[in-house]
C-alpha cells in the first residue's frame, strides 16, 4: 500500500505551545499534500509540497519533506484552540500527478485553551 | 458551484434498502472522486472519474456499489441492499487536474452520513 501514515494517532497540546505531525509513505511521489477535517466535515488543503522542495511555510504552518526517508511533517506553531481538528497527509499514486490520493488515518489534535 | 455539494447530508435506511448518494462538484472540474470514511478511520478511496468514465474503480468494495457521472458534472453513487458495514460517511471530491496544474489539490464536500439499521 502506499497509503501514508501519520504519527502520532493523537496529540494534545495547550494554546500557544507547537504542534508537529508527521507522515511516512512508502513509494517515489511527485508532491505530498496535508489536509484538516474538522469534526463532521470534509477535508480542507492546507499545503502541498513538491518533491523538489525540502520545506515550505503558509502563515502559521511549516512542512518538511524528506524525500530519502520517505517522510514529510506539519509544524502548527503557535497553536489557537481553533486548531482542534484531524490532519492528515495525502500522497498521489506512484509518479502520478493524476488520480487517486492516499490518505492516511489521520493525527487528531486537540489544543485546550 | 461555489463548492463541492453533497445530498442528503444524512441518510438512515434499514438493511436492504437501496440508497444514491448525490455529488454536485465545482463547476469546471474534470475529476470527481468518492472516498468513505468509517468512524475514527482514515479515508477508503472507493472511484475516481475523469469526465464520464472511471479509469480506477478498484476501490469500490463489493458489486453493490455503483457509481455514474453525467455530462462531467454530478455523480451519483448507488448503494444496493445495504448492509450495516455500509454506515460510514462517504465523501466527495472534485479537483481540476492537468498536466498544467501539476498537481491534484481535491476539494471536498461535506460529506453525506450513511446509517444502516
């Protein structure tokens, strides 16, 4: 499979503090991709990152990608408790750049204020 | 449209029943897709269309799930007899995808809540 699979499953933090989530997957992609799910909603882009790229930021989020691990992760710093949501990373099949995404199960956080 | 839309936003059915599940993706977009997700899980890819045709429909888990598209606008996935492991959310999304765009960015829906008694 090369479903990506996020770490950790849960990850609860207090306003303000960091957040970083990572992702593995498994084979040569062309662009990694993060998405937030808020409780009984569907999924929003955040970022996407290129496989030339090592890392690239959007206002308060940071993602890495390294390539020869096969690993990507999402640094939310600064985090506001409107951050509370599931994240999860998404990666195109194999050298693709169309069809399908493969999610992984997702990293929920939860930030308290 | 101004997003994806999905209808209804929450179906409960008895087993056996047949249920569609309704897609209404941004206007423009080529590529359609259906994914499921069951509580606390990730998402199950179940059909990718661009324009009318599925070229990857392996993820659909049985026959009987269907799916069409018409015109390259709205889908419709076809549940028939479900059973109680067909509860799940099931989601749409469309993405406008090119060579020229250079990656595929989806859009969601807010998803349709499937319940089988």
């Amino acid at each position: 499979s090369q479903q990506g699979e996020e770490d950790p499953q849960a990850l609860s933090i207090q306003e303000g503090e960091n957040a970083t989530m990572n992702c593995s997957y498994k084979t040569s992609i062309n662009n990694l991709q993060w998405y937030r799910q808020n409780s009984g909603r569907g999924l929003v882009h955040l970022i996407l990152i290129r496989s030339n790229e090592r890392e690239k930021h959007s206002g308060r989020l940071r993602v890495t990608l390294d390539t020869s691990k096969k690993s990507s992760s999402l640094l939310i710093t600064a985090s506001r408790a409107a951050d509370t949501a599931s994240y999860f990373c998404a990666t195109p099949d194999r050298g693709s750049t169309l069809g399908r995404l493969y999610f992984g199960r997702g990293t929920q956080l939860t930030v308290w204020p | 449209g101004a997003g994806v839309s999905q209808s209804p936003s929450n179906k409960v059915t008895e087993k056996g029943k047949d249920v569609e599940l309704r897609c209404d993706p941004i206007s423009g977009h080529t590529a359609l897709y259906w994914y499921r997700q069951s509580l606390g899980q990730g998402l199950e890819f179940l059909i990718y269309f661009q324009g009318n045709s599925a070229p990857d429909k392996s993820g659909l888990p049985s026959d009987r799930f269907s799916a069409e598209r018409t015109g390259g606008s709205v889908s419709t996935l076809t549940i028939q007899r479900t059973q109680q492991e067909d509860s799940a959310v099931y989601l749409c999304a469309s993405s406008l995808v090119g060579v020229r765009v250079g990656a595929n960015v989806l859009t969601f829906g807010a998803g349709s809540r499937l319940t089988v008694l």
